[in-house]
C-alpha cells in the first residue's frame, strides 16, 4: 500500500512539474522535408514537445523568436570534452602529465558546457585521451542536473596496441599515461571492451591506423594498427553486448581493415578506396568526416616537421566528395577538443558545403542523419511531437547562409531555455 502511495505522489508531482510553454519560430526548417515553414508555433510540455498546432492560446506562456529560424538542436557525433585542442605532440603531453584528472573534468564540464551554447544540444564524445571513465561522470552530471551540457554518448577510453598512440618517444624506463586502453590481440581487445561497457561506455572507440603518407599515386596510405582478427574480436565483443563501434581510420589500411571488420562507423577517413566506399555505402557503415580539425591542426604540424598534414588537406576533400558521390550515409562530426573549445565545431558546415554538400545535406548530417548513427531518432534530431524540445535558432536562413550555424542565439534543451536572443 504505502508503495503504491508513493508511486501515485510521485506521478503528480510529475504532472505538476512538466511547465507548458510555447515557441513562436518566425520561421523554422522541417529538415525532413527541407522545406522552410513560417510563423510555426511549438508546445512544449516537460522536457518534450506535445504539439505543432497552427496557432496557441494567449494563457500559455510565449517564447518569441519572430526573426529567427529554428530548427533541431544540433549533434555533433565525433568530440572530446576532456581534450582541449593538440596542435602539437607537446600540447597533448602536457594536458596527460601535468594536468590533474580532476582539473581536466573541471575544464572537461566546460568544454560541454560550451558545446551546448554553441547549439549542439546532442554530442557523441569519441574518447577521453587519457582521462580514464571522466566522460561517464560528465554525462552523469548533465544528466542529472547538475551542471548544463548535451545529451551525451560516451566512448570512455578508446583501444589501440602496444607502440601506436601517444604518449610515445619517452625513455623505455619512465613509465607514462597513454590516451588509449593499450590492449594487444583479439583476448586482451576483448577484455577491454567488457571492461569498458561496465564501467559505462555506450560506444567502443578504436584507432585503427596512425603513420600517415602520401604515395606517389596520390593515395594516403597508414600503417594499421590492429590485426583484423583483432579488429573483429572488438567488434563482435561490442555487437554482442548491443554497442556500436567507431573507428578512427584516416587512410587506406584502417578503413579498409575497419570496413571488413564490421565497425559502425568511420572517423576522419581522409582517404577512402573507391571499394571500401561501396561496401560503407552498401552496409549502411556512417562516414564521420571532421573536415574542419584536419585544416586547423595542419599548419602547426607542418611547421613541427609533418608537411603531410597540409597535403591531407586536398585528399581529404575528395574523399569526401567521392563519398557523397557513392551514397556514403554521412554524419556532422569535428573532433572539438581536437581544436580549442573556444573555436564554435559549426565552423564544420561551411567546409562541407565547400566541398560540394548541399546546405540542407550538412544540416541533415547533424541532425536526422546523427540521430540514426546514435540510435535515437526517435527522441531528437527533427522537430515534432513526441521527440524531446532540443531546439536551436539562428539569425537568418541557413540554407542560404551555411555559416549563420555558428550564430546560434536560441538554445532550448529537454524544454529548458540556456540561451536566448
Ligand atoms: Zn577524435
């Protein structure tokens, strides 16, 4: 009895607490359709969105956005919260051997908060570079209330083998950090995945090559860094406890191996065989472009020895356009955190449609494209009834002006307001 007391008590105040407000969006992308709808008026209710109707009555509190354009908050599917830009090896050192991990959660519950003001209401954080299950605890955090950020999908430690991921080029006798799970044939790989997924991680995150050159023929080739056998271990570990897996492969071994092996999706891809585009294509395997942290890292790394970089430039953009030319799914991804969180990851779009996407395509690829990668279209990444009230506005027509993206001045997430004009 007392239970079912308790039970009832707890529905009402449930009911008392889902405040009903409504937003009037001057206009707002239906970016199914890619159509552009004026004056559309949202009810929010909770944390959700209750309806779409043609105009709301006077007593429900009014959001005004008449000269905005609202559309899905947005989702960046590739980040790091816990990395605050590495241009430089010695950048990345410092943030694993001097900083504390207390201090890089600290600096890690910025960085989300920022992702958030930026508009992106929803992040995939491809691992924590050394900052053990830190990400767990952030989205714990949000997700309780406790400090704002986005939703979140977290990969915890990410894998690699013995000799492949920094740190490296310390004395064989110092004993340093690594930003990845070092684990070493299909066993270990497996171990660490089942570790991994206890301690929290909805994505396991691989590095699949490192070494990167260009060949005479113009191809960008790598050295992988796990076996396939490895490689299939992870996945089918990974599959079998119903998580995805994303694999950092820039070049033509670590998306091939990747491709084979089964993994979800392919991060960076800078280079992709026309085959590997076909299978990716044919499997329904997400692409994961970050086009804009490969032009902001590049000249750093020239300058410090690595002209390769700047090379990676132009491959990469073809890639990408062969890509989208196959029928590649693609999915908005920056690696922010890659670069300083100072610097708005919206800066991606304009590069996407550079290189040849359509306005409404890169949108897509952050919203109803990154919702299916994350499994979650049917809470965010468009806006109707039913899905949770993430919605973001910007001051213009992004379909005309890709770049008003990093001018987002309306954030409302789960039905709370954190930014408004
Ligand atoms: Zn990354």
């Amino acid at each position: 009895m007392l239970k079912r007391a308790f039970v009832v008590l707890c529905l009402l105040s449930g009911f008392a607490a889902a405040q009903t407000t409504a937003i009037h969006c001057g206009t707002l992308l239906d970016v199914k359709s890619g159509q552009l709808q004026h004056n559309v008026y949202l009810i929010v209710e909770g944390e959700k969105i209750s309806a779409i109707p043609a105009a709301v009555p006077g007593t429900v509190p009014l959001i005004d956005l008449p000269n905005e354009t609202c559309l899905p908050g947005l989702i960046d599917t590739h980040t790091h919260v816990l990395l605050q830009g590495d241009i430089t090896a010695e950048g990345y050192d410092v943030q694993l051997l001097k900083w504390s991990l207390p201090y890089r959660t600290i600096l890690g519950t910025r960085s989300a908060h920022r992702a958030l003001e930026y508009g992106f209401t929803t992040i995939r954080d491809l691992e924590t570079e050394g900052a053990m299950y830190a990400d767990t605890d952030i989205k714990k955090a949000i997700n309780e209330g406790v400090i704002p950020g986005p939703r979140m999908q977290v990969a915890t430690r990410a894998l690699d083998v013995t000799g492949a991921y920094p740190l490296q080029g310390y004395a064989p006798e110092v004993p340093v950090p690594h930003g990845t799970q070092t684990v070493d044939g299909p066993d270990e790989a497996r171990k660490a995945v089942r570790e991994q997924i206890s301690h929290g991680a909805d994505w396991i995150k691989v590095y699949s090559d490192r070494s990167y050159f260009v060949r005479p023929d113009g191809v960008l080739d790598d050295i992988p860094t796990f076996t396939l056998d490895e490689l299939r271990a992870i996945v089918d570990e990974a599959h079998r406890e119903h998580h995805k897996v994303a694999s950092h492969a820039a070049a033509l071994n670590g998306v091939h191996n990747s491709v084979e092996a089964g993994v979800d999706s392919i991060e960076h891809g800078m280079y992709i065989a026309p085959e590997d585009l076909k299978t990716m294509a044919a499997r329904g395997i997400y692409y994961v472009p970050t086009l804009y942290v490969g032009e902001y890292v590049a000249e750093g790394r020239a300058k410090a020895g690595a002209k390769v970089w700047v090379d990676m430039i132009n491959i990469h953009a073809d890639t990408f356009r062969r890509a989208q030319a196959a029928g590649v799914k693609i999915a908005f991804g920056t690696d922010a955190g890659g670069f300083d969180w100072k610097i708005d990851p919206a800066m991606e779009f304009p590069l996407m449609v550079k290189y040849g996407m359509k306005p409404i395509d890169a949108i897509r690829a952050a919203t109803v494209n990154a919702a299916d990668l994350l499994g979650w279209s049917d809470r965010v990444g468009s806006i109707e009834a039913g899905k949770y009230a993430d919605v973001v506005a910007v001051p213009g027509d992004p379909l005309n002006d890709i770049s008003v993206l990093e001018k987002v001045n309306f954030v409302m997430k789960g039905g709370q307001v954190y930014k408004r004009p």
